[in-house]
C-alpha cells in the first residue's frame, strides 16, 4: 500500500509540474516624460514566478508594423510556446517583455527631426522601469532581444547600438534599413512623412542602416580577446523565409557579418512573412537565448 501511495503521489507530482503554466498580461502601461504619453507593454511571467524569490532572465521580444504588444500574445502564441519550451527544458524559465511600438507613432527609433525619441525612450525609461518593476537579472549575460519583421529591424539596431546590454540578439524575417544614402526614403519606419535634410539623412542612415553600422565596427574589436571587447559582442541568431520579400536584406547582412568576422547563425527556412513562420522561430529563438543564460 505504501508503494502504490509513493507511486501515485509521484504521479501526481509529475503531471502538475508539466500543467504549470506561465502568465501573461497585455494592457498595462507606464508613463513617459521623453514621449509624453503612457506607454503600454505586455509581460510573460514563467511558470514559477509567483512561488519563487529568485531573478530571472529576460527577453524583450518586439512586434512588427501594424501590430501592438498584443502581437506575440495573441498571434504569437508566446504563453503556449514559452510554456512548452520551459517545461521540457529547452528553456530555461525567463521574463519575455513585449513592448509597444504602434502607440503615437510607429516604430522602435528616434525620428531623423528629433521630435519622436523612442530608441532613447526604450533604454532610459522603458528598460529600467521593467528591470525594476519585476525580478530581472539586470546584467548583458541575462538580458536577450528578438523581434519580427519592424521588430527584427529593432533588434538589429538596438543590438548594434547597445552590444554591451545583449548578450543574444535573434531578428527574425527582419527589415534592415536602407543599404545606402541615396536609397533612404521617408517612409513609415522613419516615422515621418516631412522633407529632411541631406544632413539629417546622412546622420539617419549612419544610425539605422544595419549593413552601415556592421561595416562601421572596427575590425580590432572583433578580432581582440580582451575582456573589454569581448563584453561588447553579441551572440547573433538570424532567421528569414526563403519566399520573404525582406530577403534581400538580410542575405546581405549575413554576407557582411561573415566579411567582417562576425559570429553568427543564419537561417533561411520554407516560408513567408507571416505568422506561421513566426510560431514556429520562436522556440528555435528561447532555445539560442538560453545558451548564454546558462553559459554563466
């Protein structure tokens, strides 16, 4: 009797640890004094979060254009998939935070103008309020950002622009700006329909061209071991549909990273721009993450 107890009681224990589930939240928010508006986000919380005192790790997973914080959550199917991954172990448990970046205006990065700061929004307010609100490891070696599409243009830029805050940056079917001067337009992800300047479209793609801030880091830096430079470098997981019309882009991006040096893996899978692709790159994404959570 003692062993058929032992054995059900293990059974029972076993199937509520696989029914754990995460949490998510879509519609909260926080006020911004550089934008001038509260900001809204979406968070997912693992499993344990509410029985444990521990820190966690964090992604800031970004959504494309015409979407919200909502994306992940309800095309994405984030809580689902982030759930699965953990509780079979290819992920390790981590805070996935969705930002919004369709309230105002469109789009993850400072108007050429300078009357729409949302990239300095972004790390002087926005990360440190989350890096505070909940229990983060607030260090590059837990911190990790991806997106789709716009939001894989942001991770690009926010990765390139802040290697000492990423350990991993994942773009997936990203865009990657324009591959030079005289291609930049103003169109929807420069977040403006007025005229600019030649000055201001130079200093514009100096900051938002991916292939133009690869080319830009130093080859020293790539090629040094010291400790100091090797904070500065990032793990890079690259994916995009062989049938995606951003295709172009990101084949030259990988051309250039492997010009210069730079780690990274590139995937080209069956598929288009849309969200059956996007579902199925995101365990691949918590499971290249978790590498580096792991790794220290």
């Amino acid at each position: 009797m003692k062993k058929v107890l032992i054995v059900l009681f293990s059974v029972i224990s076993t199937s509520l640890l696989a029914a754990q589930t995460g949490k998510v939240s879509d519609d909260l928010s926080m006020p911004s004094k550089i934008l001038k508006m509260d900001r809204k986000y979406a968070i997912y919380l693992p499993p344990d979060y509410e029985t444990s005192n521990r820190s966690y790790p964090v992604l800031y997973l970004l959504h494309g254009a015409g979407d919200d914080q909502t994306g992940w959550v309800q095309f994405g199917e984030v809580l689902n998939i982030a759930d699965k991954a953990i509780n079979e172990g290819t992920a390790t448990p981590m805070i996935i935070v969705m930002p919004d970046g369709n309230t105002g205006r469109r789009g993850y990065f400072n108007s050429p103008k300078g009357d729409w700061l949302y990239e300095d929004f972004f790390f002087q307010e926005f990360m440190p309020y989350i890096e505070k609100t909940y229990r983060i490891k607030a260090d590059k070696h837990y911190r990790a950002v991806a997106g789709l599409s716009m939001g894989g243009y942001g991770t690009f830029v926010f990765a390139l622009h802040h290697p000492e805050l990423f350990a991993s940056a994942c773009p997936l079917s990203a865009a990657t700006g324009p591959k030079t001067i005289d291609e930049l337009k103003v169109d929807r992800l420069m977040q403006t329909a007025e005229t600019i300047s030649d000055a201001q479209k130079e200093a514009y793609f100096k900051q938002y061209s991916v292939l133009n801030l690869i080319e830009s880091i130093p080859d020293d830096v790539i090629k040094s071991t010291k400790p100091e430079d090797q904070k500065k470098k990032v793990r890079w997981y690259i994916d995009c549909g062989d049938d995606d019309f951003l295709y172009e882009g990101n084949a030259l991006v990988h051309i250039a990273m492997r010009k210069k040096g730079i780690a990274h893996e590139y995937r080209v899978r069956d598929g288009v721009h849309n969200w059956v692709y996007w579902r199925a790159a995101l365990p691949k994404v918590l499971e290249f993450v978790t590498m580096d959570f792991h790794q220290f």
